[in-house]
C-alpha cells in the first residue's frame, strides 16, 4: 500500500500527489469544482478531506498507487489526461453542463493532449469531431456542433462532409461502421443521410454491411436510401447484409419493404449469397419472404449450386426440401450442385443429393 499525500490549500484546494518530492498544484478551483463531474467528481470526493483544514494543512490518505515501477501518479496530469473521457455521459441537465461546453470549446491544447494522435489536421474543431465519433462521446460532438451551427454556419458542411480529406468518407460513414447509433443520432441533421464516399457506399450500406441493427434502424427513419448500390459490386445494404449473414439487418430491411431480389454486378441476389455462404437463418427469412429459388447469377449458378460447391449441407437440405432443381447446370462449366459438391470434395452434401435422385427402374 502506497500513500498518496493531498494537499489541501484554503486558497485555491489545489490537489497534490506527493512520494519524497512535492509535485507542483496548479489546479485551479474552478477546474475541481466544475469540471469533474460524474465518475471524476467521485474519485475526487472519495479522496478530499469533508471537513475543514487550515493552510497548508497535509494529510496522509491511503490510496493504492501504481508500483514503483510504474510512472507516479500526478493528479494534475490524471485529470488533464482523462476529464474528457469521465464526462463521456453528461447532459444538457447537469448543473457542470455550462463548465463541460466552456472548456470543450477552449483554446488551450493542454486540455486535449490525446488530439495528437488524430488523423486530420485541419482545426481543432474538427478533431474534436473526429475525437468524440471514434470514442462514442455524444456530448462533446453535441457541444462541438450546436457551436458551429450558431457561430459559423458556413463551415458547418465543410467541417462534417470529410473525415479523412480526399475519400469522401463522412464522420457519418465512420459512425455507421463502427455502429455508433448514439453518434448517428447528433450527426444526421449536419451530414448528408445518402452521402456517398468514394466507393459509392453510403452510411446505410456500411451499417447493414457491419450488422449495425440500432444503426440501420435509425438511418431509415431518417430517411436513407434502401436500394442505393455501390459501384465497385453494385450491391444494396440488403445484398450486404445477406452475404454477411446479419439475421437482424436483414429481418428489418424486409420489413421496411425493400427489393427483395436486387442482382448484383454478378447477378446474384440476396438467397444466392446466404446461401453460398452457409447462412442458413437469412435463406430461411428470404425463402418466406418467396424470393426465386432458382434464379441464376451470370455464371448460370443458382443458390444451390453455391451451397453445394461450398459444402453447406444444412442450407442445401433446406433448399431441396424447399424444391431446388438439383439438376441445374451453370454455362461455364455445365455442372450440377451434385457436380460442384463433388469436384470440392463435400461428402455429406453429395451424399444427401444423391439421396434426392429418383431411382431408375431396374
């Protein structure tokens, strides 16, 4: 057990952490006072003295340290390092709320020393941004925003429209991906709903794509594009979701009404991709919905030929009791699912076709 010794000054309650040498306080009153709330402002109630000390009263606290070999722990630097973080949870409510926006928006980089590691250098209002989207921080984007949309509505487009310059990707595009619904909900009055980055995706698609229900959710509330299709595969959040095997995204996207057979720059639909995949919850959900069972791709490969030469015997047998034409032949090559399970060397699956071919006549 180590000792933490906090020195309490009646001046200015300036917070020392002490070994055998005195470690400058330059905390300032208003900084304990205002800016530690929530879990901060416990940590710092848990360790101040409640009853009343003269100057330059020392009192001895015990408070576990890190080892020796670890760097001491200096207060001023905990919370310079970390008030951000610990207001992570605060609201417009909160008396400290006034206190939270003031040093959000202050100039001093001392207060920010983890906008260093930020990928976009172009204003500090900006990395702010970047900082709260990738770290899940709603009030400090809410602050951030609701301030340049006061101050300088002219930016407001420029500053949100591009994470990393030169890609297109929005700080919607990086919520959506990571499925910062919480983020979503500050961003979609200040980003473009349908923006498309440079592959052509937008942020619904990333989030069907990832598996993001909660995000995918509030997109199409707000008014996102359910059949926008990117350019390098020309695939909707649908096709994404269904290749994936997202259960949920694709549950929803159906009951939102979308295409139910939209091809891809291949030909392949949904059941194609499910099914090639071995999802076989999502070929279930889209086989209820009366999607095609036979419809063919470019290459003349229907959703059971795919199952097949991949060896899903589960989605195979459901599909054949479903009524898969287990005689169908692809044009490249003229094979059958019984055919391309054998060539990948799938025994169940060849096993269990073979066992749906009609017996001929002795």
């Amino acid at each position: 057990m180590y000792f933490a010794y906090i020195t309490i000054l009646q001046s200015r309650k300036q917070v020392a952490v002490r070994h055998e040498t005195s470690v400058p306080g330059n905390i300032t009153k208003a900084f304990l006072q205002n800016m530690a709330v929530g879990p901060t402002r416990r940590f710092i109630t848990k360790f101040i003295v409640k009853k009343s000390a003269p100057p330059r009263h020392t009192v001895a606290l015990p408070v576990p340290l890190p080892a020796p070999a670890y760097p001491r722990l200096d207060m001023h630097e905990y919370f310079i390092k970390f008030w951000l973080p610990h207001c992570s949870k605060i609201n417009v409510d909160d008396p400290h709320y006034p206190m939270f926006r003031k040093l959000c928006l202050s100039p001093d980089p001392e207060l920010f020393p983890y906008l260093e590691s930020c990928t976009v250098d172009v204003g500090l209002y900006q990395q702010l941004i970047q900082y709260a989207v990738l770290e899940r921080h709603p009030p400090l984007l809410r602050v951030v925003r609701d301030h340049l949309v006061k101050q300088a509505p002219h930016m407001v487009s420029r500053i949100f429209k591009d994470c990393c310059p030169g890609t297109s990707v929005s700080f919607l595009h990086v919520a959506a991906t990571l499925g910062h619904d919480d983020i979503i909900a500050e961003l979609r009055n200040v980003c473009a709903i349908n923006g498309a980055d440079a592959d052509g995706k937008t942020p619904l698609t990333w989030a069907a794509e990832k598996g993001h229900e909660a995000v995918v959710k509030l997109l199409v509330e707000n008014g996102a594009d359910l059949e926008a299709k990117d350019k390098k595969h020309g695939r909707t959040p649908l096709l994404w979701a269904a290749e994936k095997g997202h259960e949920a995204v694709v549950k929803l996207l159906l009951e939102k009404g979308v295409e139910l057979e939209p091809k891809d720059n291949f030909g392949r639909t949904p059941l194609s991709w499910a099914a090639g995949n071995g999802h076989e919850a999502v070929v279930k959900l889209l086989l209820e919905k009366g999607v095609e069972l036979e419809s063919k791709d470019n290459f003349g490969q229907t959703p059971l030929s795919w199952a097949a030469g991949n060896g899903h015997e589960a989605v195979v047998k459901l599909l054949v009791e479903k009524g898969a034409n287990i005689e169908s032949k692809d044009k490249e090559y003229g094979r059958t699912p019984l055919l391309w399970a054998a060539e990948n060397g799938h025994e169940g699956v060849v096993r269990l076709i073979r066992s749906k071919i009609p017996k001929r006549p002795s």
